[in-house]
C-alpha cells in the first residue's frame, strides 16, 4: 500500500497493529529526509480519537528516523499538542520544552514568542493558574511575538489570562480588571477583528482553545469586572 494511501485512512481515524506495519514499510520507499515528517502529521490526525496511537507515531519517528532540527520541533510540538488535547498538560510541557530546545542559537528569536506560548498555556493548567516565576518568564517571552502571531484568538486569550494571573500576585486590581476584559473579548465570536476576517476567506475559524479549567479561573474572577 502507498504511504498516501495509509495516511488517508489515517486522516479518517483508523489506525491498527497491521497498518502500523504497513506504515513502517511504506516510509521505506520515501526519501530520508520526510519520514520523521509522515510520522508527526499522520499523527495529528490521531489527537482527538486514537491520542495514544498518535504519541507512538511521533515517538516512532523521533527514535527511528534522522531529521533535521525544523522537523524534530514540529514532531515534538505535535506531541505536546497529542498531550494537551488529552489535558495531560504535565506532559505537554516538556515536549514544547524539547520543541524550543531543539531550535539553533540563530534561529530561536524566531521561534521562540509562539513556543514560548505553548509552554505558558501547559504551565498556567499545571499550576492551577497560581502564579509561578516561570509564567512571568515565558510572559515576557510571548510579548516578542509579531503582530500577525499576537492577533490570534488562543494568544490573545491566554496572554490576557497570564496578565490577570499576575495582576492577582502583584495585588494589581485594575491591571486585572483590565486582562479580565481582553480574555472576554477574545472569547466574543461576535466582535470581528481584522484578524478574523482575513481567517474566515481563507475558511479557517480562529479559536482561543479555552480549557474548562481556563474558563473556571475566568467564571471565579467575574465579580472584578462589575
């Protein structure tokens, strides 16, 4: 069977022992360079339905196969998104810590605000949104990011989230009262930003992937905005 062919049944949520075998074989007749590749974007498609067989894939393809660094970030930034779609955010965390560490010295700048995002996300749920040295850490971090990464609905809720986070510790109420509301409005499908409708013709929906704990902490801190 094709490697196009498996990975269509892959696409559909179907994954067993004897495909895995035939997987294998197939990415034997694809060049070097774009196995670990096949591995961590069929795995994406495993996240929701079948997260373990994806976590295998990915681990399959990081043991077995040479790849240079851009590949190994993605597979390992798939990886922590497998863990983050199951809330296993305490193993999220260090596969977006590989995902950054892999990186070269002379490429990080580029790198670094988004990465640093998926880390903070996985950091706030394992300290129970409990301010931490290392959220104003990778804070700081995320405040690099470009204009084009800063207008996303995720970035922009979880960023407010942080603010609000560290507005508790510093005993900031209006500094909170302020993050509180730009958490709310990047949760507003109704309020349109440019950012939004660029999406929408390109037939993407942007999301700010709000976990139940994040929308708990929000739902705990509305009396601020009275």
């Amino acid at each position: 069977m094709k490697i196009t062919e498996i990975e269509k049944k892959i696409e559909q949520g179907y994954f067993s022992e004897p495909l895995f075998i035939e997987f294998q074989a197939a990415l034997k007749r694809v060049p070097k360079r774009m196995r670990c590749q096949h591995c961590y974007t069929s795995a994406y498609y495993l996240k929701d339905k079948r997260p373990k067989d994806g976590i295998r894939l990915i681990q399959f393809g990081l043991e077995t196969f040479e790849s240079d660094w851009v590949d190994k970030m993605r597979a390992y930034q798939t990886l922590g998104r497998i863990y983050e779609s199951c809330q296993d955010y305490e193993a999220a965390k260090p596969a977006y810590e590989k995902a950054l560490a892999v990186i070269p010295d002379e490429q990080k700048d580029a790198y670094t605000p988004n990465l640093s995002m998926d880390i903070l996300q996985a950091e706030l749920h394992c300290a129970n949104f409990k301010y931490t040295d290392y959220i104003s850490q990778l804070y700081q971090e995320t405040k690099k990011a470009d204009s084009f990464s800063s207008e996303f609905r995720r970035f922009r809720f979880y960023r407010a989230i942080t603010e609000m986070v560290i507005a508790q510790k510093d005993g900031n109420s209006t500094k909170k009262k302020e993050a509180y509301r730009a958490a709310t409005l990047a949760l507003d499908g109704d309020k349109l930003t440019g950012m939004d409708l660029l999406l929408r013709r390109h037939k993407y929906k942007d999301d700010a992937h709000a976990t139940k704990q994040a929308l708990t902490f929000l739902k705990r801190n509305a009396r601020i905005a009275k």
